[in-house]
C-alpha cells in the first residue's frame, strides 16, 4: 500500500470520529499557543528594553561621582574629550525645579549641559534650536523645554519664543525635543534644559557629578572605556571608589542576558503543554488499536504487511499533532495581537519560533505516535480477528 493511500486513510479515520480528534488536538493547539505566545511577549519585552536603553544615546559612557571626593572640571573635562575614541562629552548638572506660566505651575526635571548633549544623549530638536557655545559663556536665559513640558504650560500653541517662570526666573523658550517616551522609569519629555553654566547658577551649585561620553565607534567602546578609567585614576589617585564609569553596553548585554533566560524559561513553561499533549494522543491511540483491532485483522489477513498498519497508525498520529500545530499557530498569532492591543505590550513574533514550534509538535505525535503504531502493527491477525 501506497503512502498516499495510508495518508488517504488516516484522514478517513480522523474525519470519522470528529470530536474525539478535536479534543485529541486541543493539547497540541493549547501547547503551541502557549508557546507562541508566551515567547513573543518575553521578545517584544526585550525589544522594548533595548529600544529604552538606546535612547539614552549610542556608544555611551557614563561616569558617576559619589560625594565631595571627585569634581570634575571645565579643563579635566577637556582632558577626557581629547582621549582616543572619545566623539563628544556633555557635563551634566541635574536638579528639580519649579516651573510656572500663567496659573499653571508644576516640578519639573532640570538637566544643565553644553551642546555635545544633544548629540551624546541623541535629543533631537522638533521646534526651534538647541543650546549653543554662547549660551553657556554668556549665561543666558534660554531653555529647551520635553514634549510633555510643552503641552502641559502651552497646550496646542508653539512654546518657541515664548517665556516661563523658572524658580522664579523669566527663562525663554528656545526649543522643543522631539518625544522620546519614558526610558527606565523615567520620563524624557518632561524636562527643561538649560545651558551649564545657568543651570549651575539654578541648582546652586558648581559641582558636575555626572559626565556623559560618546564613543566614535561602538567597536570600540571596550577600549574607550579602558582609556576613560585610566584618565580618571591619573585624575584622583586612590579615589576610585568615589567614581564609577558605565558602558551603556554592559547594560545591554545584562538585559538581552536575562530577557533570554525569561524567554527560554517561559518557552520550556509552555513546551510542558507539548507534551501532555503528545500524551493525550497516545492514550486516544491505544483506544484506537482496541476499537480497530478487528479492521487490522482482516487487512493483515488480506494481505497488509506490518509496515502497512504501523505507517497508517503513525500517518493519524502526526495527521492529528500537525493539524493541532497549524491551528494553534493561527491561535496564538490571533491572541497575541489580542493581548498586545488590549493590555499595550509590545509582542514580537518571530518566524524561528513559529516554525520550531510546529516542527516541535509533529515531532510529539511521530514519539508519542509510534507506541501505539508498533503495537497495532505487531497485532497476530487470527487473534485479532477472533477479538471481540
């Protein structure tokens, strides 16, 4: 007999006991779903980290200083923009500060930088300017204010020329940063950033405890970050406890480390489904070979070799899991664009995933088909056709 004539029969027999294979099917579309499911959401949720993480800036470096010990200056600060590999640095003083226009009034971030920062911190402008080199050496009162500062104290209106009260103090709007989202926890629109030298003037104090560093390649950000920690060592000898120096991509690999063990764990969580599947089609194909064994007698009389009744029992087995794949592949893909819509995560499918759990489940029917398969085909037909 043909494969094409066992494959023919095969779907006889599961056409003809329709519930019973749906229910035989279930575990297999419960089993791929799950996994679809489960390992799109840790993906996207990786996806969105590292999209998070990126917006901090490319190939970057932060240093960090704790307490009195380590203040960086204008002219060190220079000192570590000369280092080999370095593209631009932005000293950075931070604060809160209280912002008011008309009756509106609200605390806001306040972050005092040069120009390098909208390059190293990859804050683009979508109204208006930046801040420039006169800005800093003349102090002036200029600000560039988040999307979300701009539509809280100006609404639909252009902020670009216009003035607000900072601390007291009448600051003009010069730009407006394109919307970033929030990054780590924190909101990146809203946010009012004004000259160093102002915003020093601002938070009362002269000290920059936190200095960002771009790299000029990010093949190279080992290196750089090699160079930065010697400069800083050469800088405050015995100290290095008071500083710390950060590589962005320390942290991206960190995360991606630990968003692929949550997608391997969460992906052998729902394999578990897989399996007990593939036992639910055994168990449905041993009641097969005890409906069936008087069928198997009289082809085994007429001439069936047992190569004939092991592949049509093996043919069903997989007919069943492949089917349970395909349609647990459509479910997934369906209810994880149905959790993302509804519950705002990001859910990113992947076509590996799809395709291994698929082949994942065919392999579970071929294991657990073949049990029941052997046994039917080693059935001695006298005795099968005397069974009752």
């Amino acid at each position: 007999m043909g494969i094409f004539q066992s494959i023919k029969m095969a779907l006889r027999s599961v056409k003809g006991n329709k519930l019973r294979s749906v229910l035989t099917m279930l575990g297999m579309i419960i089993g791929v779903s799950s996994v679809i499911i489960l390992v799109s959401i840790a993906q996207g949720s990786a996806q969105n980290v590292t999209g998070q993480i990126n917006q901090l800036g490319t190939n970057l470096l932060t240093i960090n200083s704790f307490g009195t010990d380590v203040t960086l200056t204008v002219d060190q600060m220079d000192e570590l923009s000369k280092l080999n590999g370095v593209k631009a640095v932005a000293p950075v003083v931070q604060g809160r500060v209280t912002v008011k226009k008309d009756r509106t009034t609200s605390q806001v971030s306040l972050t005092g930088t040069n120009v390098a920062y909208s390059t190293v911190r990859d804050a683009k402008v979508s109204q208006g300017r930046f801040i420039t080199d006169l800005d800093i050496e003349y102090r002036q009162k200029i600000a560039v204010i988040g999307a979300d500062t701009a539509s809280s104290f100006f609404g639909i209106e252009s902020p670009v020329g216009q003035y607000l009260q900072i601390d007291g103090t009448s600051f003009k709007v010069v730009g407006v940063l394109a919307s970033k989202g929030s990054s780590l926890g924190q909101s990146g629109d809203n946010v009012v950033i004004v000259p160093l030298s102002t915003g020093q003037r601002l938070v009362k104090s002269t000290t920059i405890n936190q200095v960002y560093l771009q790299g000029k390649s990010q093949n190279q950000m080992d290196y750089v970050m090699n160079e930065v920690e010697m400069k800083m060592a050469s800088l405050f000898p015995n100290k290095s406890d008071s500083y710390s120096v950060t590589n962005q991509q320390d942290l991206m690999n960190t995360m991606s480390s630990v968003s692929d063990t949550m997608t391997m764990m969460l992906g052998g969580i729902a394999s578990i489904s897989l399996l007990v599947g593939g036992i639910g089609i055994m168990n449905i194909m041993l009641v097969s070979v005890s409906e069936r064994t008087k069928e198997i007698g009289i082809r085994k009389a007429i001439g069936a070799k047992r190569r004939d009744v092991l592949l049509q029992f093996l043919i069903e087995a997989v007919v069943l899991s492949g089917a349970g794949g395909l349609i647990g592949i459509l479910t997934g893909v369906g209810l994880g664009k149905i959790i993302s819509s509804l519950l705002s995560l990001t859910v990113s499918f992947s076509l590996f995933v799809i395709f291994s759990s698929f082949l994942f489940s065919l392999a579970v029917g071929v294991i657990f088909g073949v049990f029941p398969a052997n046994k039917a085909s080693k059935l001695n037909p006298i005795q099968a056709l005397r069974y009752e």
